[in-house]
C-alpha cells in the first residue's frame, strides 16, 4: 500500500466536503477565473467566498496569481489525483471482498441445494 501523507489528505477531503468549493473546482476545471468570475454563481459575498478560496488555498488545490488588484485562481489537480489513488486502493479491496463474499455466497447455496435434493 502506498503511504500518503494524513495531513494532506485531511486538508483535501475537508476542502472537498463542501457544495460551494467543489462548485468552485468545477468552474476551475474549465479555466482559469478571476475570484470575482467564481463569487458571481453563488448567493454570498465576496469575502465569503474569499474563505473558501482559501481553504481550497490551504489544501494545495489551487494557485491565486495577483496582477495589481486582480487575483487569478488557477486549479491545482495533484492533491485530488492523490485523494483518488487512496480511495483506489481501497476500492480494489472493497471490491476483492465482495467477490470472496460472492464466491462464497455461490458455494454455500450450490451445497444447500445439494443437500436439499438428496
């Protein structure tokens, strides 16, 4: 098993716990936006949205440029690309266990009917 590191990991799935700044990452997956350009679909002020920008900030999954007042955010995929490698590993457990289970499940029901017939 590949080792990551808790505290990234913690900070990304806090940030993606969110509708509003995975909506935000959406939009960035598109582009580059200015934070004017993303605050513009949500219901809440500026500074409100400036905090999540800095909580997806903190968790590595963008980058802001200033160009005097303007700030441009840019998304940063290397955090979501490790989250979805954790969550790999444990799908493909989840997944063997599930055909144990099934394989299992077949044998119990094949002898059960043996035994019912005889």
């Amino acid at each position: 098993m590949v080792k990551y590191s808790s505290r990234t990991l913690n900070r990304t799935f806090a940030a993606l716990s969110d509708p509003t700044r995975r909506q935000i990452l959406a939009h960035l997956a598109q582009g580059d936006r200015r934070v004017t350009d993303l605050a513009q679909p949500h219901d809440m002020s500026l500074p409100a949205v400036s905090k999540h920008l800095r909580v997806l900030e903190n968790a590595g999954l963008l980058r802001r440029r200033r160009y005097g007042r303007v700030h441009e955010i840019q998304l940063n995929a290397e955090p979501l690309k490790k989250a979805a490698q954790w969550v790999e590993e444990y799908r493909k457990f989840w997944e063997g266990s599930l055909d144990r289970l099934a394989a299992y499940l077949d044998k119990t029901n094949k002898a059960a009917n043996k035994k019912g017939k005889t």
